[in-house]
C-alpha cells in the first residue's frame, strides 16, 4: 500500500531517500510531476488508518494527505489550503491543509470513488488543476469533494467549484 520515494544525482548513481510512505496501488504510484515547472512534483502519502487495527482489516480506510516539492524532492510540504471557497465565503479550518486525489484514486483506491488525478500540461506554465478537499485527510465522499485550481505551481491554490457533480 506504500512505499519510500528516492531521487538520484544527475548521474544516477547515488541514491538518497525523499519522502517515506508514498501511497501505492497495484503497482502504481501516487506521483506526479507538474509538467510546465521542473523540480515540482505532488505525491499523497499514508498518513494513518481510519481504525487502529494492525494489520489494517480489509474495511480499514487509508487516510491520505497531499505533499508538494518544489526542489526536486529535496523538502517536502503540505499544500496551503484556499483562503476562500467558490461562493467567496472564507474557509474556516485551523490547521488543515488541502488534499487531493492521485494517480491511485483514479485506479480504484478509493473503492467505488474514482476521481482523476492532478492535471498539468507542459505548456500551461503553472497550472494544476485537480479535485480534492479541505480537510486533515482526502475523504472519498462524494460531497465533500471539490475542483481547485493553482496558477503558480501548487504555491497557493483557488476553490474553482463545489462538489465535484457529474455532468
């Protein structure tokens, strides 16, 4: 379900550990660059079980939170959740920070909740655009999940919609 990420000098040789319990599914892993800014990359991580079963029984939910790096993995950081939703009204969460959904949810982590994963293109420079939630942890409920959108590679981010509806 998890895994360690490590990043290479530029000649590929020497190995160093960047950031512990990277969230993976089948062999897929929740990284992912954003194309139009080298160096920034987003990763979801394992941040605890929903319960305190060890093992985790087979309905334990994974509780997941949303890293960015802007230096190639060198440091790594929570994404700064909006001031303000969409309506304009302020968000009020202490502490929380904004999560969103990866590579491995649009796979089925998520059991019957598939959301796509971060959006970036090359050309867009600074763009990302994604779904997610405010929150301690990425939540799977249909209505909690939102559209965000940051124009300066994941510095600071916009609620573009509430609730993430089906067209």
């Amino acid at each position: 379900m998890a895994g360690n990420l490590y990043v290479s000098d530029t000649a590929g040789y020497n190995f160093a550990e960047s950031l512990r319990n990277v969230v993976n599914y089948n062999n897929w892993w929740d990284v992912d660059i954003v194309h139009s800014l080298e160096g920034t990359y987003l990763a979801n991580v394992m941040a605890a079980w929903r319960d305190d079963s060890n093992p985790p029984s087979q309905n334990t939910q994974l509780l997941m939170k949303t890293l960015i790096t802007f230096d190639n993995g060198k440091r790594w950081q929570s994404l700064t959740p909006p001031l303000k939703d969409s309506t304009g009204a302020p968000v009020n969460c202490t502490g929380c920070t904004l999560n969103l959904f990866g590579l491995t949810t649009w796979l089925g982590i998520g059991g019957e909740s598939f959301y796509g994963d971060f959006y970036t293109a090359p050309n867009a420079v600074g763009l990302i655009l994604a779904t997610g939630n405010v929150g301690d942890f990425l939540t799977f409920e249909r209505e909690t999940v939102n559209t965000y959108m940051s124009r300066d590679g994941g510095m600071s981010w916009e609620e573009l919609r509430k609730k993430f509806d089906s067209l």
